[in-house]
C-alpha cells in the first residue's frame, strides 16, 4: 500500500472550470454521464489524471470523438488521457451500483433512498474525476429517476428545472454558482418530509433554509431549524460571514459514518444530528444538534468558500470550524448572563471540550497513530479525520485566539478571507494571515514558533517552579516544557531532540485566604496574565507579593498541553474552594479525586484496602451546596474522572484496578454524602410538562441524574424506588434515560430488565432511541461479550448500519473497561474488526483503534491485544483502512 507524503504534493496541470453531470438514478446500476471542460495551466500538456473506483467504464469521448481504449491507460483505480490541446472536453459514462455499495461512500443506499457521501475520497466512486481538493469547477447537475419512488431530486446550489419524463420517470437540474471541489458534491434522492422556514440575512437577503427528514419525522426538526437560524445569526455576529446561498439544505439518513458533511448547499447529517423532541432526545443530544448544525453551517465559510489545497489540510478547514462550533455552543450556554454567571456557562463547554480532548486526543498523541495536526504521511486519508486534526486542530486555532485576543483573531479571519476567499490553501496560510495581525501589534515579533505546532505531534509536558522571595516580596514563576518522541519518532535512530512549541500559559495566584493577587505583567494590572513560553525554559517575576501565593495554572486551558507541578492536597483544597477562574476550580477537583483514584488503584493492585480522604468528601459537601455554582456546572465538578482518563494515568494500564477503584470511589461517596445527594436530588426535581432543553433546566436534570447515580451507588435504601419511579413517570427523555442508567448501571434487580423491556415495547419503532437501548446495555459494569452477542442477535440489530454497530459493538469494545480487557473480549473486537471491514472499511478502521495503546497494558492484556492485532493484520482481505492502522500498531 504506498504511502502518500505531504512534501509530495504537485499542482494539478489542468484548469476544470465547468463540470455537467447527469444521472440516471437506479438503485442497482446508476449510470453517469460527466461533460468536463479542461484547461491546460502550464505551456506543455501533461498526462491528465482521473479517479474512479468500483465504476464500470462505459464510454470516452475528447471533443466529441470516442477515444480507442488504445487512446487511454485505465488501471485499477486511474484512467490516464493524454491530451494534445490547451483547452478541450472529455464526457464520460460509467456505471455505479448503489444498492451493493455498503461502504457508504459515494453514491449509496440507505432505506428506500439515495445519498452520497464524498469528501474525502467518494467522488471517485461516482464518476471518474480529478478527485482532489484543488481542483474547483462550477456544477451543473441532471438528476433522472423514478417519479414514485424518488419524487425528491436535490444537489447542491439552485434548481433550474424539474419536469416529468416518460415511463414514469422525471427530472431534476440543478445549478450551482459557486466553484467547488469533488468533496463538496451531494445528491439526494427520495421521498421526504421537509421543514422550511425563510430567513433575512443582514445583507438583507431571503434564504429558504429547510430541514428535510423520512416522513413521520418532521415534528422532530423543529430544533435543527432552530438551530440553523441561531447559526446563521451568530456567523453574521460574531464573524460577520453570511450565507452565500439562495437555499440552504439539510437531510437527515439513516446511515452515515460520521456526523454530517457540509455538501455546498446541500449539508447531509447522520439523522442523530436532525431529529428531536422532548419524548425521544436527552439534553446532551440536543446540544449535540446544535454543535453540529453549527459545526456544518460555519464550514460554509471556513471549509468551502476557503478550502483545502491537499488532505494534509485538513485541520486547516476542521481545526477551525470545531474552534467556531465550540465557541457558538459556549456563547449560546451564556447567552442572556453577564459577569461570573456567563464565564461559569462557558466553562461548562470548556470542560467538556477538554475532556473529550484528554480522553480522545492526548491518548492518540502518545500512541502509535500520533500525528501533527497536519499529518506528514498518509496511506489512507480517511484514517486521519482524528481527534487530533479535529479537537487539537481546535486548540491550536484557540491559542492564536487567546493570543491575539478576540479583536485580533477577528482581524486576522478578515485578513484570511480578504486573501484566500475562493481559494484551495494550506494551514500555512492561515497561520500567515494570524500572523500578519500579530506583527502589527507585537512588532520584531513572528509565529515561527507557534507555527510548530503543525508540524509536531505529541502533547508538550509544562514544568512548573514557583520561588518565593520572602525579603524582595516577589514571586518568580518558571515555565519548562519538555516534547517527548512519540509514535515513530520513537522508532527512529537517533531520536532527534524536538524544538519548543509557543504555549500561552494563563496564570493567576491567589493568597493564602483564597483571594485573587493583582498581577502585573506587559505594563497592565490583571488577575490572570497570559504569559507566552516560546523557549525550553523562562521565568516571569511578579512583585509585591506579601506572602507565598498559590498558583492558579493553565487558566481556561489556554494550551493543550499537561502541566506537572508538586502541589500540597491543602493547596488543591484552596483552589477547589476559591479559585475565580471556573475551568482551573474544576481542574483542582479533579486533580483531587485523580490523587485519590489513583491512590485506590495501587491499593487494589497490592490488594490492600483503602479508603478516600475526608478532604475529598468535605470539598465536594461543600462545593455540592455551594448557592454560587450553577447546576450544570456542580455536574462537571462533581463528576469522577472517567475510567479512561484514569487508565492512561496507571503505568502499567491496568483496567481491572481502574474499574474497582472508581467502583469504591462512586461507592464512598456516595455513602459518605447520601443525606446530601438526596436533598439534592429532590431540590431538583421539577415539573418537566413544560420542558425544554434550555442550559438552565438541562443544568438541573443533569444534577439530578448524577445525585441518583450516587445513591444507587451506594446502595442507599430509596435509591431503586426511586430510579423505578423516575423510570416510568418521566415526561421526558432526559429523566426516562437517567432513571434507566441508573438501574441498569447499579441495579441487577428484576426492575432492570422490566424497565429495559417495558422501554424496548415503548419505542422500537424510533430507531435513535433503539440506539441508546443498545449502548447503555453496552456499556452496563457487568456486560460480557456473551451479552453482547446475544444482543446481536436480537432482530433489530444490524452490523450495516453504523449508527447501530457504534451503540453496541463500539460502545463494548471501547467504553465497558470490565466486559472488553478479557481474552475472550478482545477475540470478540478481532472478528468485529474482520466482519465490518468486509462491509465499511472507514467504520472498521474507527474499531480497529480501540487498544492503539497496547503495549502500555499490563502484560496478560499485552500479549492478548497482540495476538488479536496479528489475527486481524493475517486476515487476506484486510482494506487499506484497516491495513494502516493495524500495521502501525504492530510496529
Ligand atoms: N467534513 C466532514 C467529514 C466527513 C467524512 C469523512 C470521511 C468519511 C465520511 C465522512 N462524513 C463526513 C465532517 C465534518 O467535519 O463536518
Ligand atoms: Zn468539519
């Protein structure tokens, strides 16, 4: 499988401004018919390069003459002409069969309909193509087919005409103005229900935006809608981007390998992105929505009007706009406060951000598939659309926010687009833009620096020293980073020392009492102060400081990086109490329950019996109590760290011991707080008739979930009445599922299987809400891969379908610690990985990553995930997708 490498890149040498396409829609042959008007770049001709893949070739015609096969070289996945002219046309047709294409990439079938699905590679699968991201063409799109079956035609851009063809059959052309690579093509075709609504852009434009769903759905896209108009206000606001378009389409499928995909125009969404209502979505899943409409709208602008020159790229466009959707989540959860209210409800979305950075990402960069955020080589591209290029492309674009401020990032995204709006353009560029703003306000200065951070993986290690000076009354903070050899680096020889990273190091220090310190820092006075480490190692002197202060580090997570400092548990208390800045309050906790999980899992490693500190149970009474915090925010920081965060904390990884301790630790505190959780839980139960998933009332059930989940834990006497009770009366999903996790989690009482099956009766037409069905029995403390397999059995399972395959097979293999690091859970993964590669390489290739950081477990773990990696890399058919991953693994 050959390896393609960033430094390789060579310009297309042909111009292809126009592209016609038509399409004779069919289920099981599809035919395509492409019109493709090149133009030479260069003086001399050069060969001309097409894509395709799983096509059957039908005709070739340059200038309107067919062509001899003698005329072309076609290879397994690459036609090549040799053209003679500096301008001319090639019309193509091919034949594609939707019905057989289970990869869901390309042009595919899910139910009764038919989508596409492109980017990065899947346009090839349609028609042969210049199927790469600098390569941009105006489209003109003739869709044909049968009227009954699929009397919904869309593609990207304007509709021109629809008119009835005989034999029952119509058409559909549509245009669209603007120039855009492969990726961005999209087709839809089938019978829909839609949701409209007009809207006035600021330029004072109408656009139609609509929400289109299977039938039956459409009371669930009300808040899609919602969402998307909120998303266009906020685009308009905050960046000052409007819609370039006349209409704005989204379309729910059933099967979809990832979220959804900004098609020019045509946006299609994994349909758990579209659809809600109070009786079959949780909170989490309509903020979920609201991300993800957000996330596709702003590519709009920062993906599609400013693409990506190659794949290597591709944080350039998902860097961005993940910083942009974190940020329109962030401002709607604070929307309407002001002051420490506001800053509290962005830390919520900060915190969930970094969580799922330091569960997915940080893991990545010290394994086997750690990469930059612009990868340097790639076999199959499809591989790197990671939580690296993605969430840590995110904070690397946060940090140029947080060091040019938000006037000056807004500055520098007007310079972006002022230079690049219709452009195919690299990360560099981007940085150049950033740049050209930082210049002005810090003169002699450069990102030379900072632009490391797209060419070096790994995640940086700060050091911090804090001396106190008793007689001068001063404070010198020293920062020291240190960039660890990961993934090949580590292979090769020598291991090359790597250079430092520019880290913007928010600090604040407290007194003794808790009370922030005026510091002064580049001629201002401040309670934090953004200090930027460009070298190995500096320091940074604060005067008139009268006592030893404690440091308040890392503030809002200014970089994505791990801080090392020896702290007294006294001083974490004090911050768990006091600290002013959300995200570092929450960061104390958790680093004292951490200090306390990781303490409980050497004592079960040494079999010895230990219990949590009293320091621990008082912060946690108090902050519980605390009338300042919002609820939603007393979630986070009530909240243990998760099994996996700890697992990359124990060396040797150790489940089995992770599993116990944070068993023991839920168990403690629960018992230790019981008479707290329940006055909580009952000052939070309101009546939900009026329910809606606004942050304030979603704050309060999400407290209300988690107090129960501690009285189930620990065995309190109302516990199980009560999750039976919050079970069958909820009014709406949100409590309906807390009530059931909290028995299927806690509880192997006959009301758990009643509550499972009574839930299954209730909604086994709602295949979203089956999908939780599947993965809380999933990922319950005593699933078995027995379990698992009997649930694959049940009728409504199906491997096919990903949405599926992810709420049981993934959310085993991935997230149920006890059920999985056993010998026979890890054979279970194996012949998964094996079976779904067969049927979607991209999905396997998700799974196959599930134990990248093998050779980090204990040895009986080690051995086992080795020998199920070499199963799966000896199996004859392996895809290049899964090839990849399992290879570097093993290396
Ligand atoms: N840009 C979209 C990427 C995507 C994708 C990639 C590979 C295979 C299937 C896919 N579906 C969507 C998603 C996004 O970041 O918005
Ligand atoms: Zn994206």
């Amino acid at each position: 499988i050959p390896t393609i490498s960033r430094h390789d890149y060579q310009p297309y040498p042909y111009r292809l401004p126009h592209v016609a396409l038509e399409f004779d829609l069919d289920p099981l042959q599809t035919r395509v018919s492409s019109r493709l008007e090149f133009e030479r770049v260069g003086n001399v001709n050069e060969p001309l390069l097409l894509n395709g893949q799983d096509l059957v070739l039908e005709s070739v015609m340059l200038d309107g003459q067919t062509l001899a096969p003698q005329a072309y070289r076609l290879q397994d996945e690459t036609l090549t002409l040799f053209p003679t002219k500096a301008s001319f046309t090639l019309q193509i047709t091919s034949l594609c069969k939707p019905a057989d294409n289970s990869s869901l990439m390309g042009l595919y079938v899910s139910g009764d309909k038919l989508f596409t699905q492109c980017e990065a590679e899947g346009f090839r699968r349609i028609t042969w193509f210049p199927d790469r991201p600098d390569v941009m063409s105006r489209y003109r799109v003739t869709l044909r087919a049968d009227r009954m079956h699929y009397p919904l035609l869309l593609s990207n851009g304007n509709l021109l005409e629809s008119v009835d063809l005989p034999d029952g059959r119509h058409q559909a052309v549509w245009e669209d103005p603007h120039p855009k690579p492969s990726y961005l093509f999209a087709l839809v075709a089938g019978d829909f229900a839609c949701r409209e609504q007009t809207v006035k852009t600021h330029g004072k434009r109408d656009a139609l935006l609509q929400i289109y769903s299977d039938r039956g759905s459409e009371p669930k896209t009300q808040w899609a809608l919602d969402c998307l108009i909120r998303s266009l206000q906020w685009d308009e606001q905050r960046f000052g981007l409007e819609l370039d378009l006349d209409r704005f389409m989204v379309v729910a499928a059933r099967d979809f390998n990832m979220g959804a995909m900004e098609n020019k125009g045509l946006n299609i969404f994994n349909s758990a992105y579209v659809l809600a209502d109070k009786d079959s979505a949780t909170d989490a899943a309509y903020r979920a929505i609201e991300a993800v409409i957000g996330h596709e709208y702003f590519h709009n602008w920062t993906g599609n009007r400013v693409t990506c020159r190659d794949w290597f790229q591709l944080s350039l466009k998902e860097g961005l706009t993940v910083f942009r959707d974190q940020e329109f989540s962030a401002d709607m959860l604070a929307h309407d406060l002001s002051g420490a209210e506001a800053a509290s409800a962005r830390a919520v979305k900060r915190i969930d951000d970094v969580s799922t950075l330091r569960i997915a990402q940080f893991p990545e960069d010290a394994g086997p598939m750690a990469h930059p955020i612009r990868p340097e080589s790639y076999q199959e591209i499809g591989n790197f659309y990671t939580a690296t290029v993605y969430e840590k492309g995110a904070e690397v674009i946060r940090m140029q926010h947080t060091i040019l401020g938000e006037t000056g990032f807004r500055a520098g995204i007007d310079e972006y687009f002022r230079r690049h709006d219709g452009a195919a353009v690299t990360c560099d560029d981007f940085v150049s833009a950033m740049e050209s703003v930082y210049v002005q306000r810090n003169p002699g200065k450069n990102l030379d620096v900072f632009r490391r951070w797209y060419s070096q993986a790994g995640t940086p290690r700060v050091k911090v020293d804090l001396a106190y000076d008793a007689e001068a009354h001063t404070c010198s903070i020293t920062l020291a980073q240190h960039n660890e050899a990961v993934g090949i680096e580590r292979l090769q020889s020598p291991v090359l020392p790597k250079p430092p990273l520019h880290i913007p190091f928010a600090l604040g220090l407290l007194d003794q009492q808790g009370k922030p310190l005026p510091l002064e820092h580049d001629g201002k006075a401040a309670e934090t102060v953004l200090l930027e480490l460009t070298e190995e190692r500096q320091t940074w002197v604060f005067e008139n400081i009268a006592h030893k202060p404690i440091p308040s580090l890392l503030r809002n997570f200014s970089a994505p990086v791990i801080v090392d400092i020896e702290r007294q548990e006294s001083e974490l208390i004090l911050l768990a109490q006091h600290d002013t800045d959300p995200f570092a309050r929450w960061e104390a906790v958790q680093e004292l329950a951490t200090r306390q999980l990781l303490c409980l899992t050497r004592s079960i490693s040494d079999e010895r019996q230990s219990d949590i500190a009293s320091g621990l149970t008082e912060t946690w009474k108090r902050l519980l109590h605390d009338p300042n915090l919002s609820a939603a925010y007393k979630t986070r920081i009530l909240s243990q760290p998760t099994e996996k965060e700890l697992l990359e904390k124990t060396s040797p990884m150790d489940p089995a011991a992770v599993v116990k301790a944070g068993k023991h630790m839920r168990e403690q505190l629960g018992r230790a707080l019981a008479p707290d959780w329940l006055d909580i839980y009952r000052a939070t139960s309101g009546n939900d008739d009026a329910y809606r998933p606004d942050p304030l009332s979603s704050g309060r059930r999400s407290l209300h979930n988690l107090c129960l989940h501690y009285l189930m834990a620990a065995g309190h006497p109302d516990a199980q009445p009560l999750a039976v009770a919050q079970y069958y009366d909820a009014t709406n999903m949100t409590d309906r599922m807390g009530g059931l996790s909290a028995l299927v989690h806690f509880s192997d009482s006959p009301q758990r299987q009643e509550a499972l099956n009574h839930f299954y009766e209730q909604w086994q037409q709602d295949p979203l809400v089956i999908d939780k069905w599947f993965a809380l029995q999933a990922s319950a403390p005593g699933a078995t891969v027995e379990t698992i397999k009997s649930l694959m059995l049940h009728p409504a399972f199906s491997l096919r379908n990903p949405n599926r395959a992810r709420s049981l097979i993934f959310q085993f293999c991935m997230n149920s610690l006890q059920g999985v690091h056993t010998p026979e859970g890890y054979a279970f993964w194996a012949d998964q990985v094996i079976a779904l590669d067969q049927l979607n390489p991209e999905i396997a290739a998700r799974l196959a990553r599930a134990f990248d950081n093998w050779a980090r477990y204990t040895a009986r773990n080690r051995e086992a995930i080795r020998a199920a990696l070499q199963r799966i890399q000896q199996h004859p058919t392996l895809s290049r997708n899964v090839s990849e991953i399992v290879s570097k693994a093993l290396k």
